[in-house]
C-alpha cells in the first residue's frame, strides 16, 4: 500500500503547511487501521493569512466580467471530470459511501460548475420606469466581498461546490473550511481550481479544527459573507457570530424528514423510496428519510415488505462492487448512532431489525451499522424528533391524513418531506400544509436537483435558498443606479 500522503492548505496561490507545523490523520471509516492522508490542523493564524488573500484577490477577481469568470469554472469542470475516478475514490475511502455514489456526487460537482459558469451569461439586473421621463433607473447585483465557506463530511465534493462556484461566478472570493473527516477529499477538489489556473487569492482552503477555524471566519471583520452547512448548534453560533458584526451569513442545519404512506399507495414503490431516501449513503443526508408515517390500513403490509427488502441489503467497504451501504463516517458519528439506538429502545421502541454492529469479523475494523427499523414509536420519543444522521427508520401507525400531517409537522425542523399517494386530493393538501422546504410526491425524500432552490423551514435553515438561480439571492447585494440626463 502507498504511503499516505500529507496535504497542504492552500494560500493566495500556494500549497502551504499550517504555520503551528501540526498535523493530523485522516482515516478510512471501513478500516480504521488504514490512514487516508495527513491534513493540516491550523492555527488561527492560517485563516488570516487566508482572508488576507482573498481580500487582496477580491477586487480584481471582481472587475472580470461574468463571460470570464464562467470561463474559468468550465476550465475546473474539466480537471474534475478528468479527475473523477480518483476524487471518487478517494470520497469512498475517506467518508465511507459506496464508490457508486461518489461517482454520482463528484459528476454532480461537475454538472453544477458548469450550470454556474453558464449564469455568468445571464442578466444581473432589471430596467425600471422612472417618474423622471428624462431619467434611466435601473439595478446592478455587486458581490458582497470575501464569503467564508464551511462545509460538512457528508457531500464533500458536491457541498462545497455549490457553495464556492455561485461565489465565484458572482464576483466574490472565497476562504473555504472543510470538515476534517473529509479534508483529503477536498484538497483534490481544490487542486481542480489550482490546475484550472484560476488567480491567485480567489479561492483559499485552510484546514483544521471547527471551534478554531471555524469560529475564527465567523468572528473575522473581513469575511463579507458566512455560508455554513453542518449541525444546528454549531449553525446558530456561526449566525450569532456574523449577525453581531452586520455579515450577511446563510445556514443549512438538518432535518428530520418523514415520509407519508398513504392507505392508497403503491407499496413497492413506497418502500423502494423509503429504503433508498432513508439508507443510502448510510443515512448521512440531511434529507434522509427518518420518520415513516403509515396509515393503519396498510401498515402490516407495508412493514412486511420493508423489512424483507432491507434483508437484501449489503453491508461492506465503500470500494466493494457488491456493496450497498457502507459504514458511518467516522467514530464519533458511529458511537452517536448508537446512543440514539439505545435511547429508542430505552423510551419503549419496538427494535424490528437491525441495531447492532456484529456482522462478521471482516467488518469488525470498521464502523458499520445495521439498517435498523423501529416501531411503536410516539411522536414525543427522541428517536421521532432529533436529527440521527445515521441508517435508522422509526414507523409510526396513524389512522388518517390529518394525523400523519400534524405528527409530519410537530418536529423543529422542516427540509425535506413526501408522501405516497394515488389521490389528488392528497396530494395537493400535503403540498399546501406540510412544513418543508423541499416537497415531493411519490418519490423519495433525500432528492434534490441543481438547477432548484434548496434550503428549510424552521430550524432547518436560516431562510435563504441554495442551488440553482435562488443562489444570486445571498452571494450579491442590489445596487438601484439613477442616472439623470
């Protein structure tokens, strides 16, 4: 096996050690014996080397037009496209996910750099009639400056891209922290942009821990703008954190995402869903499928198949061509899943499969964990109302509409939700009540497409969108220009 390898930040053009010389492992998930690489654990002092270049970079980046800048985005879909097989690989062995799936996430970073060099294209502002017949008025969008990127581990690749490619594309410059779990993942993603030939400063990658670097964006008088996805506790400190200094910041914190089984549902299609939104990727999407809300009608008949398919579910390394789910990313969230695990049993769950980690001693060096499936759950347990992030289903019987809308709702959260159904009329009352960001019908929760916007309800997020042209929303500000003859 190759020696791992160590992988540098990446400051105002160059590949640099962090300035405290320290370093950590990065580990592969499904063999904890096995190093990925080595990433920088940096100082405070490598973040405002960071933001000290972007702002150098800032306002040449932003006198490009928007033609110029896409033209370099569509020169970093190239190098990723060239690149995908490795960066896919590498995902795998870092965060876990079948190598399937990082394939699909990483040509997803490459369809979404190439969607955004395109907006650079488009208008970025609107003519209005002025009461002065003599007078032309119309709006311009400016970048906001320096936006600050914080993603998590569980889309690497494809999380960051559709952060930093609408930050670029509308004139900022960019300081991107990743998640440590996944940090190797993204330095190869950064050397994209690198190779690209993109100019010094406009993006800028420092590596380490959250509560240093992290908090240190947040807190940084430079940083124009905070884009943050990850947890809810850490979200609500990066947006207190900017809103005391007047940033503009935008979070994306999780979900806890039910799928509705109406009594007229297609059952294989409903349990093909449920088991496919609620598994894949081991349950780390925010908008996973967690709560499973089945009218009594069919319950019986709808658990009955859910539970045989998931018996045909293969557990193994991401790298396994016969692999279907792979284990949890890293320690920390394996010991999380199980403690939420014991905590559903010990509030009165019913453990219907799963829930354990014994699955042979070739798994044992990793941090798997069976697809479990609970019931005689209440909307009250901490199973149905905390985000677990992990490949747990907790069924709840209701006997009607009103009732699975109203235990739908009666979460803090509100990402993603769908619902299985024949009937129109359903249907449209569940797209009009449901408390979600993200609505789908008769297909799985955990969906989401480039070209829309993304984003909660609730304390799913701060409000904002992301993704397609919502995006322009938060990486610019409207200048209205009145110009009198």
């Amino acid at each position: 096996m190759a020696v791992p390898l160590t992988y540098l930040n990446y400051l105002g053009g160059e590949w640099k050690s962090a300035s405290n010389k320290s370093v950590e492992a990065s580990m592969n998930p499904a063999n904890r014996h096995e190093t990925v690489g080595y990433i920088q654990k940096s100082s405070e002092d490598d973040l405002f080397e960071a933001v000290t270049a972007a702002k150098e970079a800032k306002q040449g980046w932003r006198k490009l037009s928007g033609p110029a800048r896409g033209e370099f985005l569509f020169k970093v879909a190239n190098q990723l496209e060239r690149r995908l097989d490795e960066i896919a690989e590498m995902m795998t062995r870092e965060m876990g996910k079948t190598l399937p799936e990082a394939k699909g996430e990483t040509a997803r970073g490459v369809a979404i750099l190439r969607y955004y060099a395109g907006e650079g294209m488009r208008k970025a502002g609107d003519v209005i009639p002025s009461t002065d017949s003599s007078a032309l008025m119309f709006t311009t969008r400016v970048p906001l400056g320096v936006v600050g990127v914080i993603t998590p581990w569980n889309f690497p690749v494809a999380i960051p891209i559709w952060k930093i490619a609408p930050a670029l594309i509308y004139g900022n410059t960019v300081v991107f922290k990743p998640a440590q779990e996944t940090a190797v993942t993204a330095a190869l993603v950064v050397e994209c942009f690198h190779e690209a030939g993109i100019p010094a400063g406009v993006i800028n990658m420092v590596t380490g821990e959250g509560g240093v670097i992290g908090q240190a964006m947040a807190d940084h008088p430079d940083i124009n703008g905070l884009t943050f996805t990850g947890s809810n506790g850490v979200g609500k400190k990066v947006g207190q954190s900017a809103l005391a200094r007047g940033a503009k910041y935008q979070l994306e914190m999780g979900g806890k995402n039910p799928v509705i089984v109406a009594h007229d549902a297609d059952l294989d299609q409903a349990v093909e869903a449920t088991v496919s939104g609620g598994l894949r990727s081991t349950g780390q999407k925010c908008t996973a499928t967690s709560r499973v809300i089945v009218h009594s009608g069919i319950y019986e008949a709808f658990k009955e198949k859910l539970l045989a398919k998931i018996a045909t579910i293969r557990i193994g390394p991401g790298l396994d061509a016969e692999t279907w789910m792979g284990p949890c990313a890293s320690e920390n969230q394996y010991r999380t899943v199980l403690s939420y695990l014991a905590k559903a049993v010990e509030e009165g769950g019913t453990l219907l499969c799963g829930g354990g980690t014994g699955m042979g001693r070739e798994l044992e060096a990793g941090f798997f964990i069976e697809p479990t499936v609970f019931e005689h759950i209440s909307s009250s347990m901490t199973i149905a109302q905390e985000e677990i992030f992990g490949p747990v289903l907790a069924l709840i019987q209701v006997d009607s509409m009103e009732e699975a809308i109203q235990i739908a709702n009666d979460v803090k959260f509100g990402l993603s939700a769908s619902i299985f159904t024949r009937d129109i009329s359903t249907m449209l009352t569940f797209m009009n009540d449901i408390d979600a960001g993200l609505v789908r019908i008769n297909a799985e929760s955990a969906g989401v497409e480039l070209q829309a916007p993304f984003g909660g309800m609730k304390f799913s997020s701060s409000g904002s969108r992301e993704q397609g042209q919502a995006a322009i929303e938060f990486y610019t500000e409207i200048k209205t220009v009145f110009v009198k003859a």
